[in-house]
C-alpha cells in the first residue's frame, strides 16, 4: 500500500500510533490500579488514605497499620 496509495498508507499509520498510545495508557491504567504506585511506595494504610483523599464526598479514615505488610497481603 505505501507503493500504491502512500497517503492511505500515512494515514493508517497515524491510526495505528493513536491506537497503540491510547492501548498503552490504558495499560498503565490497569497496572495502577493493581498496583498503585503509592501502595508499593508507602504501603497500605498510606495507599487507602490516598484513595479516601481522591472521593468526591468527604471521608475520614482511621488505620492501624503498625508495620508494612508483605508484598502479598498489600
């Protein structure tokens, strides 16, 4: 097609980038909301105060956590 018609070509190509970009975004995505970055860098109590932080009403949290977790339990 790039021989035939280049501009079709260009053009799927710049379709093909968007695609990829946005697939790729919401990739990441997925993977924060697995594994959000403030859970890995802090740990639970400090990832569910951030989430509390984020609502749209207000909210109040009260965690106990004395020590961090194993990686499996957070």
């Amino acid at each position: 097609m790039v021989h035939s018609s280049p501009h079709e070509a260009a053009a799927l190509v710049v379709e093909a980038r968007v695609a990829s970009a946005a697939a790729l975004e919401e990739l990441r995505g997925l993977i924060r909301g697995m594994h959000p970055p403030m859970l890995a860098d802090r740990g639970l109590g400090e990832a569910v105060r951030a989430l509390a932080l984020d609502l749209p009403l207000p909210c109040e949290t009260e965690i106990d956590v004395p020590e961090r977790l194993d990686a499996p339990l957070e």
